[in-house]
C-alpha cells in the first residue's frame, strides 16, 4: 500500500512501532470500525483513502475536532478512534476522557505530530491505547489500528523512550517524598502486573504462570480496577511510580 498523504514516510524497518503489553492475534470476522478525528480535511480524507484497500478495517464517521468527535463516538460506537492531539474547539486528549464515557468499549489511538511528552504522558492519563507520530508509514496505521483492537498498546518509538526515561524519573522522585500506600494488589495479580511490564501478551503469561488466558485477562481487569486505571500501559506506569515495580 503506498503512501498517500499528509507527512507520514515509508517504515523504517529498523525503527517498528512498539507494541506494549498485549495480545497478538484476531479471530475478529466483522471488520474494525474506525472513526477518524483530524482538523484538516484533507489528512482525514488521505486516511479514508488508505483504509479503505484494508479489507478487514471500515471508516465509519469523521469528524474535525474534539467535540464533534464525542457525539459522533456516542452516535457511531467505533471499535477504533484515530485522533490527533492538537485540534480547535476541543484538543483530542481533553475528547479522550468523554469518549471513554460515551463509547465505553472505544480504544483510542492518538496519531499527532506532537513529541511533546507532557502530551504523551496526558493521552495516556485520558485513556489512550496508542500514541503515533504522523512521520510513520500509512501500513503501519493500519497495523496500529488491528494490534489495538487485539488488546495492544501502541507507541511510536521515539515516544516510547521517553516514556521509560519518565519511569526511571518517577522512581528517583519517589525516593524524595513520602509516597501513598497504593491499592493492595494480591501476589498473583503482581505477578501478572510485572510480566505485563516486559511487553508479554496475555498468551506468554498464561504459559509463563501455568494458568489459562482468562485468566490472565481477568487478573489484568482487577489489576485496573483496583487502581483505577484505563489501560495497561498507564497500569505500569502507576505500578512504577508507587515502587510496585522497580527499574534497574
């Protein structure tokens, strides 16, 4: 599929998207339902235009800011929101959260030009499965767009250093104040929170801890419950924040 719009580039091969956390794998039969939020029309015209050779993935709305992005959510249900950051009206991470409410089973993929990593770390906060810069190539959206609606979590590279310099930060700067005692999590739910941190998928835990992918996924729900937390990805984060996990 070649390129056809905006700024993305050809993948290099050497510098994939990363996937955090999750299942690899779809036995999905309907396609994948994506509502594309962008303020220049010309870019979400340019996605359509690419989405559309995929077979297995359906544009089903638009929408040019934040707030036209939450009704059309609530309207439309999307299985996948691909939203950029900076928008008039109402900014995609502020949307994040509203969407979340209205379109509860709606996983969000922020594709933006932004490195700013207090934009990352606030997408992240607000729900957001992934967090893509627009240089990548248009097969890696499409990539992007089934890994999410299998259970991953997708950064950019380049993003994604940044996020584990933030651990390692958000552990020294634990050391310089007393910290709040963090939800118990029970020893197997542990277990699963540090194996979630190494990049395993659901599958290789199950495997790794003899027990069955339900299970698994089950330990994960509680995990995000007790912290009340929207993703696995902001699970890690919180978990290395409150010296749950540590960094070496």
């Amino acid at each position: 599929m070649a390129d056809s719009f905006g700024p993305m580039r050809a993948g290099d091969a050497d510098d994939p998207v990363v996937a955090t956390g999750l299942d690899v794998g779809s036995s999905r039969k309907e396609p994948i339902r994506v509502l594309v939020v962008d303020d220049h029309a010309l870019f979400r015209r340019g996605l359509e235009i690419v989405l559309a050779a995929e077979e297995d993935i359906q544009v089903v709305g638009e929408a040019g800011d934040g707030a036209e992005a939450v009704d059309k959510a609530a309207d439309l249900l999307p299985d996948i929101v691909l939203m950029d950051v900076r928008m008039p009206k109402r900014g995609g991470i502020e949307a994040c959260t509203s969407i979340k409410e209205v379109a509860p089973s709606a996983k969000i993929i922020m594709l933006t030009i932004s490195d700013e990593e207090a934009d990352l770390y606030d997408a992240i906060k607000a729900g957001a499965t992934g967090y893509l810069l627009k240089e990548i190539s248009t097969d890696e959206v499409a990539t992007a767009i089934r890994a999410v609606a299998d259970g991953q979590s997708q950064i950019s590279p380049s993003m994604a250093s940044k996020l584990l310099t933030e651990f390692k930060s958000m552990i020294q700067r634990t050391d310089e104040r007393r910290l709040v005692p963090a939800p118990r999590l029970t020893d197997r739910e542990l277990e699963v929170l540090k194996l979630v941190a190494t990049g395993m998928n659901n599958r290789d835990i199950a495997k790794e801890l003899f027990i069955s992918e339900n299970t698994v996924k089950n330990h994960v729900r509680n995990i995000l419950e007790k912290l009340q937390l929207h993703s696995r990805m902001e699970a890690v984060v919180y978990a290395m924040r409150e010296k749950i996990l540590e960094i070496r």
